[in-house]
C-alpha cells in the first residue's frame, strides 16, 4: 500500500502522517507507550478526589454532586487506569479505545456541575443578576446541548474505533474522528456561552451586591467566603474551557495525527486541566459554601422583596395623602378667618383679654 494512499489531505499539508503513522506502527494505537508515571499519578489522584467528592456528596445530600464531580472523578481513575496497562500493552487495541472514549467524553460532566452550580447561585440571589437566562432554564438547556455533544462525539469515537479494529485506512478512521470534533464544537460552543452568562453574573454582583438588599433573606450569603467560592468556580470552569478547546483542536487535526500520538500533550493540557479543575473542588467543596436549600431561600427572598415593595408604596402613599392633606387644612382655616372679618365688618375683632 502505498504512503499517499495512508495520508490524508491535512497530513499532507502538515507532513506530519508520516510520523503519526511510525509511532502507531512501532507503538500501537497510542503512537507511544503511556508513561507508567503519569498514568499511575493521575490515576491515584483521580481515585482520591472521587471518594472525597462523593463522600461530600452523600454526606451533605448534594446529589448533583454525586452524579456530576464524583461520577466525572470515578470515570477519570477508571480512563487512567487502563492506561497503567497500556504501558505495559501498547497495542491492545480495545484498551486504547475505551481509555480514549472515556477520557474524551468525561469532562462533560464536570461541565455540568458548573452549569448546576450557576443555576443555584441564580436561585439563591435572583435572575436579575443572570440575565436573559433564568435559573430554572439554565440546567436544562446545557444538559440538553451536553447531551447531545456527548451522543455525537460518542457515536464519532465508536465509528473510529470500530474503523481502527477493523484496520481500515487511516483516511476514514479520521473522517469518523471529525465527527467527534463536531460533538466537541457543540460542548465548546454551549460552555463559551455558559462562561459569558457566569462572568455577566460576577459583573452584576459586583456593581450591586447582593448584600446591600437587605431585605432579602440570601442578602447574608453574599460576603467573603462566597466570593472565594465563585473564584474557585470561575478558575475550574476556564481549566475545563482550555481542555475543551485542546480536545477540539486535537479530533480536527485526527483521530490519528500528531496531537493524538503524542503523550505531552495530553499530559499537560488535558489530564493536568482537568485534574487542578477537579482539585479546586476538593479544596473548595461546594457545601461548605453554598446553603443547601437555595431554591427556598430565593423563593423567600423574593417574597420578603416583594412585601418590602409593598411596604415602601404604601409609606409613600400615606405621606402623599399627608402632605396633600396639610394644605387642604390651611386653606379651611384661611376661609374660616376670613369669613369672620367680612361678618365683623371687614375687621376682625380682637379676642378678649382673660385677665379682664
């Protein structure tokens, strides 16, 4: 079989097919061995961060947490695991594909934790400061977009995989693997606007903190600890951003290609992203920073707002009344006296002296 035939257009223009096709021929489907090191580092960590989180999880009752941090911790170790036996097996196929459909897909869930948490601090301190989303709109819109990311970059990497076992051209594995690109593009583009909506959130606290609306019940939860905590989020959520942006780069250029067999690149810009994105979770656990209840504590804020109002338009109508009341007494009294210096002969009479 001829080279040209191997190549497809973008490893001609690259010049890179070649040595993505050498390191696969001489490694197996990695186009390296997985560094023993690394696996077993990211793999411990991953094992450790999913016990804690989903220890929190059912400790707390958070159970998005259970399905979202803890499942996405848990799927992590498992990916890299498999890669600890790729070390030492580089070119069992079946374990290359299940290491790389898990790990390419599973960030989504820790996308979705973010999207979860945003909701609840939409919930907790009111829609004004999230706007034009609504907190009740928010988890089902980027499930849904995360959803259908996840079935389209899922359907990709079985294609690709299936393509790989059955040792068909390099051309059409990685036709299969701009697929999963696509359902890459689709997380990409539903995480850039759910990091516009999250940054317009931090502007609009800022410039009016919740804090000084008094009158709501969520007013308490605006203070230092929540600003950490909304620092942690934003600095987790921009990891996962980078990954995303790596991955979709990385399946563009390839199910086979130079970004894809070659291990520091996935060393550094996806299992490291994603590891401080985990570990910022771990330090900051969201329990210990938001209320449990937000959705009652919001419905309660909203109520004790709205009686504030309520209040406030009623003493503004009393003074109203009051102050439009004052100069209808005086012009009674103004009438009185002058109708008692017209009867008197146009003067008034001067009263009598008590002391006479």
């Amino acid at each position: 079989m001829s080279t040209s035939v191997l190549l497809t257009p973008r490893d001609v223009l690259t010049n890179t097919g070649n040595e993505a096709l050498d390191r696969i021929a001489k490694y197996g489907p990695y186009g390296y061995a997985p560094n023993l090191g690394g696996a077993i580092f990211f793999c411990i960590v991953y094992g450790i961060s999913a016990v804690i989180l989903c220890g929190m999880a059912i400790r707390y009752r958070r159970w998005w947490m259970l399905a979202t941090l803890g499942f996405g911790a848990a799927l992590e170790c498992a990916g890299n695991a498999i890669r600890i036996g790729g070390h030492f097996s580089p070119d069992n196929v079946n374990a290359y594909i299940a290491q790389q459909v898990i790990l390419v897909l599973t960030p989504a869930f820790f996308a979705a934790a973010h999207f979860t948490i945003l909701s609840k601090l939409g919930e907790l301190f009111g829609d004004r400061y999230i706007k034009p989303v609504r907190s009740s709109w928010m988890i089902p819109f980027f499930v849904v977009l995360d959803v259908a990311s996840l079935a389209v970059q899922g359907g990709g990497s079985g294609q690709a995989a299936t393509a790989e076992i059955n040792g068909d051209q390099p051309s059409t594995i990685n036709n299969y693997g701009y697929i999963v690109s696509g359902g890459l593009g689709i997380q990409l583009a539903g995480y850039l606007a759910f990091n516009v909506v999250f940054f317009l959130f931090v502007y609009r606290t800022n410039a009016d903190p919740p804090s000084q609306h008094t009158e709501r019940a969520s007013a308490q939860y605006w203070n230092g600890r929540m600003k950490i905590f909304l620092a942690a989020v934003w600095c987790s959520a921009l990891l996962v951003l980078l990954r995303s942006v790596f991955r979709t780069v990385e399946m563009s250029l390839g199910w086979i290609g130079t970004v894809a067999t070659t291990e520091w690149f996935y060393l550094v810009f996806d299992a490291t992203f994603v590891t401080l994105a985990i570990l910022i979770f771990v330090a900051v656990p969201p329990p210990l920073y938001m209320p449990r209840e937000v959705r009652q504590i919001g419905k309660q804020s909203a109520a004790e707002a709205g009686a504030g109002s309520e209040k406030r338009a009623g003493s503004d109508m009393e003074a109203a009344a009051a102050s439009s009341a004052a100069p209808a007494s005086s012009e009674r009294q103004d009438y009185s006296m002058a109708s008692s210096i017209t009867e008197h002969g146009g003067q008034q009479e001067p009263k009598a002296d008590l002391k006479a």
